[in-house]
C-alpha cells in the first residue's frame, strides 16, 4: 500500500514538473512561407499607325457634249438612171453634173474577151479579159469663156467587189478617147480596162476637178457591164 502511495506520488510530480516546464518554454514561432509571383511581361506597345492618305475626290465628269446629227436627206423612191444603185445600160445617155457644169454621157458599145483585143495592148494576165468601150461626152452646160479639158482617166472601172481600177488606158486603134471643148462641144473614142473573165463590172466617168494637184471626184455616171 505505502508502494503503491509513493509511486502515485511520483507521477504526481513529474506531471506537474512537465507542465512547469511547457510554462517556461517560449512558444515556437510557426513557418510562414511567402509565395513571389512570377513577373508580368514586358509591354510592349504597337507600332504606330501611319496617318491616312488625304481622300482627294475625282473631279466632277463632265460628259461629252452629244455631236449635233444633220438630218438624212430623204432620197427620191426612184434613184435617178445612171447612179451606182440604178446603172444606166449599154446605149443609154445619162446627164451629169460635176463642178456646175453638165455633161451628157453615152455609152455606145462595149466589147469583152477576143473582140476587145484589137483596141488594147498585149495581152490580158491569166484569168482576166480585155473590155474596150466606146463613149461620147458632151458638154451641155459649160464656163462661157474656157475650154474643158476630158482624158482616159476619167473612165474608172468598178469591180463587182466595189474595187476602182485606177484609169483607162488608150487603146492601140483609134479614135481615142480624150479632147478639149468649149460647151456645146463633144468628143468620143475607145479605151479599154481588164476584169476577171465572166465578172459583171461597172464603167463610170468621173469629172476630176484639178488633174495636177487632186483629185476631187463627182458622183459620175455609172454604166452596167453584164457577165457576157
């Protein structure tokens, strides 16, 4: 029993030196851990926009001003004989105003192929024939005091393409056509062109208005030439 006292007294004692113990110690200060954020990146700002470029508006259109039209004459319903549209034929007479004088023109006789020959020099190219003619061109209506001049070159042959060959050239055989006169006055002859063989062509005189420097044409008097 008295063991049993003395070793409750002993543990007694320990407790309380324990608990004076845990009084006089200083208390332990606690881990305080400090977290350091990761730095932000640097800014780094835009570039700098370039201004605009100032708007320059277009300048105000101003439109064409619309071209002013005569108005078409209105043709006769019947195209005059002797006209590119409606040609005169071999043996007509077709009056013709050129420059303010007035001529009359006849076609008298028109030959092709072999019977042309006599009246041209040499002979035709491949695929082509000679075609002489015979004309008469008076003077009805003329300058009271001058004398006007006609020549081979007034006679242009039209294909039946509307291609113009140039002038007529003089046959070898006479009488040739060409001469001077005053009004009232006349001359005739031949001259001959060359067309593809069997093609239908045209003859036209034309009056020249000034044989040195130009060449101003009239209308002229157109003459059909058939195929045969």
């Amino acid at each position: 029993m008295r063991k049993l006292r003395l070793l409750c007294l002993g543990l007694a004692a320990i407790l309380i030196l324990s608990l004076a113990a845990c009084a006089q110690a200083p208390a332990s200060t606690p881990e305080v851990r400090v977290l350091t954020a990761a730095p932000l990146p640097t800014y780094t700002p835009y570039p700098t926009l370039e201004p605009l470029p100032t708007y320059t508006p277009y300048p105000t259109y101003t439109p064409y001003p619309s071209p002013t039209i005569p108005p078409m004459p209105t043709p006769p319903s019947t195209p005059l004989a002797g006209t590119r549209k409606n040609q005169a034929k071999i043996g007509d007479t077709v009056q013709l105003e050129s420059e303010g004088n007035v001529w009359e023109v006849t076609m008298s006789q028109v030959l092709t192929g072999q019977d042309a020959i006599p009246y041209s020099e040499g002979e035709p190219k491949s695929g082509h024939e000679f075609i002489a003619f015979y004309s008469k061109v008076k003077l009805v209506k003329g300058p009271a005091d001058k004398a006007l001049n006609v020549q081979m070159w007034d006679w242009t042959l039209v294909d039946a393409d509307g291609n113009l060959q140039g002038w007529a050239d003089l046959g070898d055989k006479g009488p040739y056509f060409g001469g001077k006169m005053f009004e009232g006055g006349s001359c005739e002859g031949w001259a001959f062109h060359s067309r593809k063989i069997g093609q239908p062509v045209s003859l036209v005189f034309r009056m020249f208005v000034n044989k040195e420097d130009s060449y101003s044409e009239s209308g002229g008097a157109w003459f059909a030439v058939p195929s045969e």
